[in-house]
C-alpha cells in the first residue's frame, strides 16, 4: 500500500527575519492583500519566483 504525503511534510519552514520602513510595509500589505494573501506568504511566493528566474 503506497503512503500519502501531506503538505506539511514535505513542506518544512524557517523563519527570515527583515526589517523594513513602515512605508514598504504599508505597500507590501496592500500588493498581498490584491493577491489575497498575508504579508508572510506573499513575500514567500515572491522569492520564489525571483530565485526560480535567477536559476535560469
């Protein structure tokens, strides 16, 4: 019998701590809140698809 994987265990986190102006955080919050998201997982996605087009 073949055992499922869950996303969270495959999908271990760490913390990256960043200080930022309250300006930039203000304008963070307002593209994660047009994207629907919270300021953690938009900056997430965010990275990701820098690091994903540097690879190339």
């Amino acid at each position: 019998m073949q055992r499922i994987t869950t996303r969270n265990e495959y999908m271990k986190t760490e913390v990256i701590q960043v200080k930022v102006t309250p300006e930039l955080k203000k304008k963070v919050q307002q593209l994660a809140d047009m994207d629907r998201r919270n300021i953690s997982e938009f900056v997430r996605v965010q990275l990701e698809k820098l690091v994903d087009t540097k690879k190339k």
